[in-house]
C-alpha cells in the first residue's frame, strides 16, 4: 500500500485550562505533525490515497465551525484516536454520500484529526487529552470524561450563535436526516430518544443557538462541572429540571433507530436482511466494545473502512473478529445485566 506522509497545522480555540483541570486535559495553540495513515476507502485507489491535500489552518475552534457551517448550522462529531476507524466510516458512509459539507470532525488528539484530514474530511483539534489513547467503555470513569467533552463543544458552538447537530460516530445515515429535523424550525432540542426508558440519548441531537438552547447547554456544562457521570445523564437531568422552558422534539425510535432495534428487533444479521426503507439513521449501540461494533457493521454491510486491504486484498475469504471483552464477566461493567442492556 502507498504511503501517505502528511503535515498538518492546525489550530484551536481555548487558553482557559483551569476551566478543565478535572478532566486532565493540557493545552497548545498551533501543532505541527507527520503521520503515516494505514486507513483507505473500499473504493478508493491507489492514486487515491497516495494524493496530498491542501488543508486549511485555523486559529480557533470557532473559526473553523464559521468556515464549514451552511446556513448557520455545524454538523459535529466528537472522537479519539482509538475511535479513528468509526469517524471514517461516519464521513464515508453519510457525511460523503449525501454531500453534507457542513461537517466538522472534532478530535482530542492530533492523530485521529492527521487520518481524517487524509480522507478530505473537515477536522480539528479541540483539546490534548491524556486518555483518549485507550478505549473506554459505556459509563466507565475514562467513557464519561471523553463523553462530557462533547457538550462544551456544543456549548461553544451555541455562544458564537450556530445551531449544532451532534453526532456519535457509531451512527450511520440511510437518508440524509437534515432536511428532514429542519422541520421542526419552533423547537430549541431535537433528538434521538431511547423508545425502552423513554429517555433522551446524547448520541444523535440538533440543538438550536436560541436563548433556551443556549440555557439548557449551560446548565448542561455546570452540572459536569461538578460530578463525573455521563453526559446522557446530565443531558436528561438538565431537561427535567429546565421543564417546559426548554421546547423539545422527540424523534421517532422506527425513523431513528437505536441498535438494538434495528439490529437485534429487526433480525438483521447480514446484509440485505429486512431492509428498512423508512429508517433515516441507525445508531449501532447496545453493544459491548469498539470491536463488536465494528465487526456488527460489517455482517450489515455498513462498513466502508479498508484498513489491512480488508475489502481490496482479492485473496481474502474470511471476516475477522476481535474482542478484548470477557462477556462473561459482566460485574466488570458494575452491574448484572445482559450485553445487549449497555449503551
């Protein structure tokens, strides 16, 4: 495979370090790197991969979102390095498909934002955090720290007055969803909700830079401030105590489907199984690790990452899988519940 030698600068916003001294989390104004990228496209050739790219410098983080939003809105996907092949299935199975240009990558280490930059996605650094080499676990203390930094990026977006569609890269669109939540133009919070607990779920939500988006990402941000769970928690926390201040449209679970509903309700094992015409996303959780996520994308056919010449090497008959979890241990996670129960 040819090798890619990039260099990149770029830059971001915050100066502020006392503000996320708990979270371990140090700082730089501009960065300089070389990498070598071992990630391609299933279609990509090798002219493809091997071409260098003229990638935009910023000076802050809100520069950036100013340069890349289309009508006043961002689409943000927040990620780590360990996550790096899931933010590339994201751009090249939505984002790229149905030209949603208005994207924008966000990293916590300058290794992931070096792999997408090789793609033509749109990214940057937000911050240097200590953990974001290790993967992490849904409610674990490392998950909920990477998994907080995702509202003081919207809270940031929301102060320089753009509307903000938050992205998990574990989800991937069958439908452009944009036109579609850009319907709902009298509301301040539209979001994915978990149709079992009735709950909002952090994963997939457009928040709105009006007065009570602006309120409810505040609140937000103070309450992570001052304890250690997951975002999702402080999200919803945030919403029951705002109460009707705050005007919310709650997507539908068969339109927006969670992973357990799709995949596991729906019996789709393999690709082609039950197509769902209707669906406008999936958002593959309810599974344990980054490992069985990736490999329930590929039986699905939803998996577009070439790493190791996965799909070109024309020899390969075999699907590979991976899993550092012990299923069987399950009081690792801090309770008795089944796999498919974990977000």
């Amino acid at each position: 495979m040819s090798i890619l030698l990039l260099l990149i600068s770029v830059g971001y916003l915050y100066s502020n370090v006392n503000e996320y001294s708990h979270f371990n989390i140090s700082f730089n104004k501009h960065f300089s790197i070389y990498h070598q990228t071992n990630f391609r496209h299933k279609e990509d050739t090798d002219e493809d991969i091997t071409r260098t790219a003229d990638y935009k410098t910023f000076d802050s983080f809100i520069d950036a979102v100013q340069y890349y939003a289309v009508n006043n809105t961002i689409v943000v996907a927040s990620f780590d390095i360990t996550y790096v092949s899931m933010a590339l299935n994201l751009f090249l199975t939505s984002f790229r498909k149905f030209n949603i240009n208005n994207h924008l990558f966000v990293a916590s280490d300058h290794l992931g934002c070096a792999e997408l930059l090789s793609h033509d996605a749109h990214c940057i650094q937000y911050m240097n955090l200590s953990i974001s080499k290790s993967p992490s676990y849904f409610y674990e203390p490392d998950y909920n720290i990477k998994a907080c930094i995702k509202p003081k990026i919207v809270l940031d977006c929301l102060k320089a007055g753009f509307d903000v569609l938050l992205v998990d890269v574990d989800i991937i669109f069958l439908k452009n969803p944009l036109p579609f939540i850009s319907n709902y133009s009298d509301c301040d919070f539209i979001t994915q909700i978990d149709p079992y607990f009735g709950d909002i779920n952090s994963g997939f939500y457009l928040v709105k830079a009006s007065s009570s988006g602006l309120e409810l990402f505040t609140k937000i941000v103070e309450m992570i401030n001052g304890t250690s769970k997951g975002d999702q928690e402080y999200v919803n926390d945030a919403l029951h105590e705002l109460g009707e201040s705050i005007k919310i449209q709650r997507l539908s679970p068969e339109l927006y489907q969670l992973g357990s509903v799709f995949f596991t309700e729906g019996n789709r094992a393999f690709a082609g199984d039950n197509p769902c015409t209707d669906c406008i996303i999936v958002h593959n959780n309810y599974i344990v690790s980054l490992e069985a996520k990736i490999y329930r994308f590929k039986e699905y056919g939803m998996w577009s990452v070439d790493i190791g010449d996965y799909y070109s090497d024309k020899t390969r008959k075999y699907i590979k899988y991976g899993n550092p979890i012990d299923f069987g241990a399950r009081e690792e996670f801090g309770c008795n519940n089944t796999m498919e129960e974990f977000l």
